[in-house]
C-alpha cells in the first residue's frame, strides 16, 4: 500500500550528498552560537541551516537534502508545509481576519473547536469544555493542574518514571528526568509512580507481570495509611512517554490507572501533546485502551505547524473564575485555521490508520535489524512513534535481559544518520534511544529510505563490518529491484 505524498517540488526521496557548505551558512551558525543561549538544543544536535522544506524533506543552506524524522517533535503531523496548511493560511490572511484577538469569539477558533470535538472520542467530547492556553503544552499542563486544584481543593500530583510533561515550574515538577529538574527548586509536591517499562522494569519481572505490579503498587500506596500520599489533585501520564524513550503504556495498565483514580476521586489527565492527532495509529492516543479521562493536553499537531494548545476537560471541573488562566497569545488565528485543516485532513484520508500499518511494518523491520546488529537493544513503536534503544552488547544483561544504554554509541549514530542524509534525535534514559517521528504522509519509499539510512548508520558506528552492514540493509527492506536505490541516486542536491 502507498499512500499518494502531497504534491512535491522535488523527488520523495533526496538522495545523500556532501557539497562544501556555502559561506552564509557558515555565517549565520557562528552568530547562533554567539548570540543564543547555551540552554539551546536541536541546533546543537544538527549544525545545519535549513533554508526550503517539503513534505518530509529538508534542505540546508549547504545544499544538502535530508529525510526528517524530528518532524518538529511531533508537531509536523502533515510534514513540512504541506499544500492544505498553506491554503488554511493564506485563505486566513487574505480574507482580513484579525490574527490577535487575545480569547475573543471568532470564526476561525469556531470552527476549530468544532473541528477538534468531531475528533475527539464521542464519550468525552459530549461533555468536554476548552481552555485556550499560551501556544505551548507546557502551558496547558499548568492549566490542567490548576483547574483540578481549583476543582479538588486539593494539591499534589501523581506522575511516573519516565514522565516528560514540560520546562515550566508545575510542569517541570512533574517531569522524571532529574538532570533537568536537580538545578531549580520543588516545584510542588508530586508522588512518583513506577511507569511500566518491560525492557528496563523496575521491578525486574518484565512484560505483563511488570505491568501489573505497577498498578497493584500505585493503588496499594494510594490505599495505605502510612504510605505517605495525600490524596492529590491528580493523576497524569502520557499514553506513549515520547521523550522518556517511546515506551508505550500497555492498555491494560492505562485501564488500570483510569479505574484506580476513579474509585477514588482523583481526576485523571492524559498528556497528547506528543501522541496526538494520528500520531500512535489512532487520532488520540487513549482510544487504543478506550479510558475516558478527566482532562486532556493538547499541543504541537494541532496546530497545524504552528504554534497553539489547550486543555480539554469534563465539564464538571469548570469551577475556574474569569481569568484564572490566561495569556496573550492564547488567539492564534493562523494556527486555528491550520489546525482545523491539518485535524479535518487527517481524519478524512485516514492517515491514523496509514501511521499504524506504516509504523508497524517500520518496527517489525527494526527488530529484525536487531538480530543482526546486537547494538540494538529494543525496538519500541506505537504508530509512527518509533524507538531503538541502542546498548553495550558486550555487558552483562540484567534480569530481565537488558544490558547498559550506550549514549556515546547513540551520539555517534545520530551523527552518521545526519551525514547520510537523515534526521533522528535522541531520548529516554541516557539519552541512548533513537527517536522517529517522521511526517504521518510518509510514503513506502521514504519509509524504506530510512530504515536504510539508519541500518547503516548503526552498522558503522557499532563497527560491525561490511558484511553485516550489507546484511542488515538487506532486512531493513532494501531491494535492488525496488526502485528505492534509483529514484534516490537520481534526487541529488539542487
């Protein structure tokens, strides 16, 4: 099955090429170096500027071409630029709609919120309200929490391992990875809850069992007198931790903790800033286990490239007074008007279901990579959500068979990726897992492209020899006669 990619200036398929980089790039990366902050991220990992960008395909300033499996960090649901954004846009522009209107009634947020309640599950959306927050996630987490504090009377939260949920104070509090969080003082109380993780299980059992055990330990805690939790003003989890590694939940597990906080009043909210709008193979990341929670967060995707994010919740918990949270750039009219399109395209090619089947024929093909390149630990996917966490084969494995994460391997393949031609970041613990998130309009080409890319690149760095290099491409999916390797020797820079 091919899905038709949207209209292109250029082959799918860019094939790698390493021309000298012009002096303007050279340029502007000296001054981004000089004038922002050291807290900059991306633009360490990838030392290029980008100049035109199509579809899943990107191009420096050096000439060079690269397949992009960041895709903003989930945000490009669509890929860069696609035609029905850039219609939304320009219809928006051209028809003098006021494009700041702080939370103000007009068509275009209209009809977004129309478009989003069509998309989300029809158990939560009958009884659903808004909130329109600053155009980040970090931000509608803020307001999650703050309208169940406001809801509760309560304080505290529940989070996992794991858990990423933002680089604001609340939102940083919630949030598992200490190297970020040790240099800032608590941000609030926040118990920490086990996430279920069957390679690296903190119980040591893996799989099923490992599941369970966390959620008979969450309730048990919750349950025990002396176990030190104040009921909180809620729970919070994502459906697949993105950045803690894409480790999805399992569904049972997730119907777990909606039945745990139910039984017990704690409001539940579901983080899908990442997991949203088609992203695991479904539009929302909570319909694969069917739970219907309290609140949901919401950013990167459904804005269509641009910046936008709100929490939606159950009615219920609308006990906010005017103002309770608020912002300036909480009217973004060109986001809504992309965001509306970038949901309604989604929804009516069926690019969810596209990101299941694609996702799973990319991950059955990494875990057979994984047989021949032992650097590969595990293979964790849920839709176009892909994970490969890379190790030290040479160590010993733990209980449940995991040896120790590799983060120096996993530089060195980021590296090799981009100098072949792709783009892939990393994450989870040690920063040691490759992260693919490309564009839910990849196509078969494009799809085979990368796990070509990325079987040498891995091949390289862990020096496992030509011969198995050749070997693992072939398991990646390359074929002489697939056409692959002859549309990308002819896409060449431009």
């Amino acid at each position: 099955m091919t899905l038709a990619a949207e209209p292109a200036t250029g082959p799918t398929v860019p094939a790698p090429t390493v021309p000298a980089q012009t002096p303007g790039g050279d340029a502007i990366l000296r001054r981004q170096r000089v004038r922002e902050s050291a807290a900059r991220t991306y633009a360490r990992s990838f030392p290029i500027v980008p100049v035109r960008a199509n579809g899943m395909t990107v191009e420096g300033a050096d000439g060079r071409r690269y397949l992009d499996c960041l895709s903003g960090a989930g945000t490009l649901a669509l890929g860069h630029n696609h035609p029905v954004v850039l219609e939304a846009i320009r219809r928006t522009l051209d028809s003098g709609a006021p494009l700041h209107l702080l939370d103000l009634a007009t068509a275009e947020k209209d009809d977004f919120t129309t478009a989003l309640f069509e998309s989300l599950p029809k158990e939560f959306a009958g009884q659903a309200r808004v909130h329109f927050c600053g155009p980040a996630g970090t931000d509608a987490v803020e307001a999650a929490l703050k309208l169940m504090q406001t809801a509760t009377g309560r304080s505290g939260a529940l989070a996992f391992t794991g858990a990423y949920h933002g680089m604001t104070a609340g939102a940083l509090a919630l949030t598992g990875n200490t190297a970020v969080r040790e240099p800032l003082p608590s941000g609030g109380e926040v118990v920490r809850l086990p996430y279920p993780y069957a390679y690296r299980c903190p119980f040591g059992v893996g799989g099923e069992a490992g599941a369970g055990l966390a959620a008979t330990y969450a309730e048990r805690l919750l349950d025990d007198p002396s176990g030190g939790v104040v009921r909180p003003a809620a729970m919070i989890l994502e459906a697949v931790q993105g950045e803690g590694g894409v480790v999805p939940a399992p569904d049972g597990w997730l119907r777990e903790m909606r039945r745990i906080t139910a039984e017990r009043g704690i409001p539940l909210i579901v983080d899908e800033v990442q997991t949203g709008v088609g992203r695991t193979g479904a539009m929302w990341a909570v319909e694969h286990s069917g739970i219907v929670p309290d609140a949901m967060v919401l950013s990167k995707a459904i804005g269509g490239s641009l910046p936008l994010a709100v929490v939606v919740y159950r009615e219920e918990y609308d006990g906010w007074r005017p103002g309770a949270h608020t912002g300036t750039f909480r009217g973004n009219t060109l986001a809504m008007a992309a965001g509306a399109a970038t949901i309604r395209f989604v929804a009516a090619h069926g690019l969810a279901e596209r990101a299941a089947l694609v996702g799973a024929r990319m991950a059955e093909r990494l875990r057979a990579l994984a047989g021949e390149l032992p650097v590969i630990g595990d293979v964790r996917a849920r839709g176009l959500m892909l994970g490969v966490e890379l190790v030290d084969p040479d160590a010993a494995p733990d209980a449940c068979g995991a040896r120790p994460a590799a983060p120096a391997l996993a530089v060195g393949v980021r590296e090799a990726c981009l100098a072949r031609g792709l783009i892939v970041e990393l994450g989870g613990r040690h920063d040691a897992v490759l992260r693919l998130l490309p564009p839910l309009t990849i196509t078969d080409e494009q799809a085979d492209a990368v796990l070509d890319r990325l079987a040498d690149a891995i091949a390289a760095v862990g020096a496992v020899g030509a011969g198995a290099a050749g070997a693992a491409r072939g398991v990646a999916g390359r074929a002489a006669t697939s056409g692959t390797a002859a549309a990308a020797a002819s896409a060449g820079p431009r």
